[in-house]
C-alpha cells in the first residue's frame, strides 16, 4: 500500500477517535491520536489477517493485543474499517449495550478482540502465551502487541520481558508508545524509566526505534522486525510518537490523556483532519 | 452409618499430579505451567513426559496467570500449579481481567490451601482464595476431599470449557472415594445419609466430618453428610432436598468463614429455606506456623468442631 493511502487511512482514524470520545465525552484521546499511524500500517500492510472470518483460536494469522487498553478508539475505529465489523457500530463506542467498551473485551464479542485488557502490564504475558501456542501449532505467524511507556512501569512487564528472551520466544514484536506522557504528566515527572532502549537490551531482547508518524519508517520498522522473528529473540520497536498527534490544541500535552473535547473543541479538532474513508 | 474404608493415606497434591499425567496422555491440548515449585505441586511426571508443553515460568505469577490465557488463544488448555496464596491473592486482577472476565479456557490449580500447610505459617497460609475466586463471574470453584477425588477432578476441568480454580492441600490425609467414580462438576456427593443434621463439607474437612458422623452416631444424633467438592457452581438442589429434610445444617471448611463454603450456605438459607446454620470456620484471623492438626484444633475446624457445631445446630431446631 502507498504511503499516500496509509496516510489517508490515519486521517480517518483520528477524525473517528475525536468524534468518538466527543459524542460520550469520555475515553482517551491522547494516545490514541498518538498511535493512529501505527495502527493504520500494522493493519493495512503489515499483519496477515482475515478479518472477515474471525476465529477467537487466532490460528494461521497474524495476532495484535492492546496490552494499553485505555486506547481502544484507535483500535476500534481500525478494527471497523478493516472490515472487522460495520463502521456504524463506532457510533455505540461507551454506550450501554454497546459491544465498543471503554477498554477492550473479548466479553461482547467483538470481532478482532481476544482478550481483556485496560489494567495496565498484563498484555506482553498474553502475547508470549499466544506466540507459545503458535510455536506449538506449528503456525509460523507473528504475534503483536502495544504498551504505553507508562505502562512500562507495571512489574509484570518485567517479568514477562525476562521470560520471553530467557524462553527464545522469537515470534513476538512488542512496540512501545513512546510519547513521554502520562496521565499526570511528564513520565520524567512522574517516575522516570531512564534508557528505555538500554533497558530492553539488557533482558536480551532486540531492539529497534522508529519515528510513529512517518509511514514509511513504521512499515519498514515492522517489516524488518518480521524479518528477525525466527533468530531466538524477541523483538521491541520503541516509537517515538506525540500524544494527540495531528490536532494542534491536543499536541505535545498529557491533558488529553483522558479528557474529551467539547463539541466545539471537537469541530476545531476535525477542521484539521481529512475525511478520507467516510465517517461512522 | 456408612463405613468408609480408608485406602491408604496420600496428599491430595499428589492427586493432582497423577491427574495431570493422565492428561498428559489423553490431551495433546492440555499444557501445563508452574512458578518455581514443580516439587510441591508434584507436576515433575507431566513435565517429564510433555517437556514441549510445559513452562517453567519462574517466580513471576502474574506473568504465568497472563502466559496461560494467552495459551488458550491457540486452542490451549493450560493448567498453572502454584501454592493457593500465589494463586489467587497474589495475582487476583490478573486473574479478574485476563482470565475471568475475558472467560479464558485457564485451570488455576493451587496447592498448600489453608493452615495444614503448617509450619510455613501465616504468609503461606491463604484463608480467603475460595472467597476470592467464588466472587468472580465466569469462575467455578472445585475443592475436592482427598487423594482420588482431586485426581478425578483433574482430569474432569480438562473437559469443561471455562476458567476453573482447583483447590487442594499439603498434607498426607485419608483417601478413601472411589478411584473409579467420575467427578461430576457442580453435583454435590451424599457420602452419608441421616436425619438428624446436614453437614455440608468441602476438603480435607470432609474426612473429619465423617469421623464427626461416627462421633454424633454415638450420641444419638443420625447425621447427613455432603462433600461439597463444587463450591461454584453450588449444588442448591441436593443441599436443599437434605436440609428440607434434616432441618438444620453444618458447614465444615479449611477456610475463613466470610467468603466460604458457610457464607455460600448462608445466603442460599436465607433466601430460600432459614433453617439453624453453624459454620466451622476460621473466624477473622490468621494462622501461624505449627503441625497441620495442631492447627485445625486451635483454630477451631477439626473434627471436635465439627461435632459441637452439630449439636448446637440440632439443639436450635
């Protein structure tokens, strides 16, 4: 896919994360915004998928975990246009009955959610189990995941780390949203992490960096990171990105980590953004 | 009364263990993980025949509780072996969120339940892991009795889709089931029948309350005793039918009373059938270090317990 179309599928993103978290007046658009580049390229390019038969078993594809659950619009608002489920249904995200939660589960049946996840630190364990099972199965295909850098501080992360490079589970590709943001600030504020890089080295796994709002550095990132599965490591992508990308007012601040723009904030907000795709 | 011959003496762990084996050869799909005490939970014979499915996932519980729902993603049916503190207390939001709520196809399997762990003490010694796991939706609740029963249990979650917590124990205790009964989920066992007073027992309480039954016999008193081995989903019918019957009931448990077997018992009493209740439990306290029987005297849930809570119950009638 050109970079061009990736482009304008992340623009449709973010207007659905916008509206999405406008229309309820809750949810987290920060990150999301942050992440819709990421996820525009791991889904329309990267992943080997089958949206239309989703099987919760996951075998012979490629799997995603959203171990920070707190940005499901971003997934969702993928999930839909990638043809997991109608675009239409985005409209119900929060809202009782809705099978969009807050955070993702698996409880509603939503197509393309495999697990729980919203309490931070526990999505890096579910990927090594399901990258445990792939291996088992003989299904060479990968398995994926997100973190927040904040959730990095949860010690589970830790133990899951060590266990994956201690097990050689080399069919896994961790990235880290790396905006430096948290919901009370400045990760440096809050309870620095020091090298993140460096950090990773040292429990054995490999490491790469890429900027998350350059399309084509993502996708070459993810596709070197396909190309290095299979040599006994697993491997960690710490993208760089800017909470609230692509909307000015929402840029380079934690205050949209959690909070909702108002209507008119949110008509601002989509004056910035091409609709692309088609709203929900 | 019915007499139970006692087949010989044997943990209830190791009943785990040769469950676990068996499984090992009948289900390619069953895999199994362990925190660092594949000795205590006696998983060494599965992981020495099924090397490629199992785990050492080291001491870091939260990340086997998290490795396990993941494994079920593949069709996996995995089996964590942990002592019952780490098991649940430790890793409860892990459990709640990636297992449970997310209705994973996860066995939690605990050893070294209650105080007859002993002389490990308090630290080890979880009073609260059926309440814990009762609460949860999507969670069932197996607290077998001895040696065979928690083998055939085993085997029996193996089969049921869904997130099971297996409780079991430390101590060589009697082992006197069947070996050849299948394990019913959810059916509550009559071992005894009577007239006088229900006695509703789960685990290593069961055998007490079967020398209990001997005990009361001797006194006049003609007992009905139930090994509850299924907490959750909670065998009303049976339970009812005998206390429709008896009139009033005991509850024995190596556990504390909030959140047990008793408080199950309670609630179903109160809204369906009041009836005189006395629950041998551990009340609001910790344990301590000690031999496992010294314990269950002290703290009021051995076999003497179980006789006096039956004759208060009947008096109340």
């Amino acid at each position: 896919m050109e970079v061009a179309e990736l482009q304008k599928i992340s623009s449709q993103i973010r207007r659905d994360i916008v509206r999405m978290v406008s229309d309820v007046q809750s949810g987290h658009p920060g990150g999301s915004l942050g992440c819709a580049d990421f996820f525009a390229a791991l889904y329309f390019e990267i992943m080997d998928i089958d949206p239309a038969k989703f099987e919760m078993d996951g075998k012979r594809e490629d799997l995603f975990f959203l171990s920070n659950g707190h940005i499901s619009p971003v997934l969702y608002s993928t999930l839909a246009h990638r043809g997991f489920f109608d675009k239409s249904e985005l409209a119900t995200f929060r809202l009782i009955d809705s099978r969009l939660q807050g955070h993702p589960s698996p409880a509603k049946n939503l197509p393309g959610v495999r697990i729980a996840t919203g309490s931070l630190g526990q999505g890096l364990s579910v990927g090594i189990g399901a990258a445990l099972a792939k291996k088992l199965n003989g299904d060479e295909k990968i398995v994926y995941t997100l973190h927040g850098d904040g959730e990095l501080q949860e010690g589970q992360i830790w133990e899951a780390a060590m266990y994956a490079a201690g097990n050689k589970v080399d069919n896994l590709i961790a990235t880290i949203d790396y905006n430096h943001k948290q919901i009370d600030g400045d990760i440096d504020d809050v309870l620095p992490m020091g090298d993140l890089a460096q950090k990773w080295q040292a429990f054995g796994w490999e490491v790469l960096k890429m900027d998350g709002h350059n399309h084509e550095e993502i996708v070459q990132t993810l596709t070197k990171a396909k190309s290095m599965c299979g040599n006994g490591k697993p491997i960690v992508i710490i993208m760089e990105t800017i909470m609230g990308n692509g909307v000015d007012f929402m840029m380079h601040t934690h205050k949209w980590h959690g909070s909702a723009p108002s209507a008119e904030q949110a008509k601002e907000a989509l004056s910035q953004l091409t609709e692309t795709l088609g709203d929900y | 009364m019915k007499t139970f011959e006692i087949i010989d003496h044997k943990d209830t762990r190791s009943g785990f263990g040769a469950g676990l084996q068996e499984l090992g050869k009948t289900n390619p799909n069953v895999v199994a993980l362990c925190a660092d005490l594949i000795g205590s939970l006696k998983m060494n014979a599965f992981k020495d025949e099924n090397p490629d499915r199992f785990f050492q996932i080291g001491i870091a519980e939260a990340n086997m509780i998290g490795i396990a729902a993941g494994l079920t993603i593949g069709g996996k049916i995995p089996f964590t072996g942990t002592f019952a503190n780490f098991s649940t207390g430790r890793v409860y939001d892990q459990i709640r969120q990636s297992v449970a709520y997310s209705n994973k196809n996860v066995k939690i399997c605990a050893s070294h339940a209650g105080l007859t762990l002993g002389e490990d003490g308090a630290t080890h010694q979880i009073l609260e892991d059926i309440g814990l796991m009762k609460m949860l939706p999507n969670m069932t609740v197996i607290s077998p009795c001895d040696y065979n029963e928690t083998k055939a249990a085993t085997i029996a979650i193996a089969e049921y889709e869904g997130p099971v917590y297996l409780r079991f124990g430390r101590p060589k205790v009697p082992n006197f089931t069947d070996p050849n009964k299948k394990f019913v989920i959810g059916k509550a066992d009559v071992m005894n029948e009577g007239k006088d007073v229900t006695i509703l027992a789960t685990g290593h309480l069961v055998w007490k309350a079967i020398e209990a039954g001997k005990a009361l016999l001797e006194k006049g008193i003609n007992p009905e005793i139930i090994n509850v081995h299924t907490i959750k989903p909670f065998d009303e019918e049976t339970v009812l039918n005998s206390i429709n019957k008896t009139k009033c009931v005991v509850t024995a448990e190596e556990h504390m009373m909030n959140g047990g077997l008793g408080d199950t018992v309670a609630q179903l009493l109160a809204r369906k059938l009041p009836s005189p209740l006395e629950m041998v439990a551990v009340n609001d306290t910790f344990g301590e270090s000690g031999k496992g029987e010294e314990l269950l005297t002290k703290y009021g849930v051995n076999t003497q317990d179980v006789i006096a809570a039956a004759e208060r119950a009947v008096q109340r009638k």
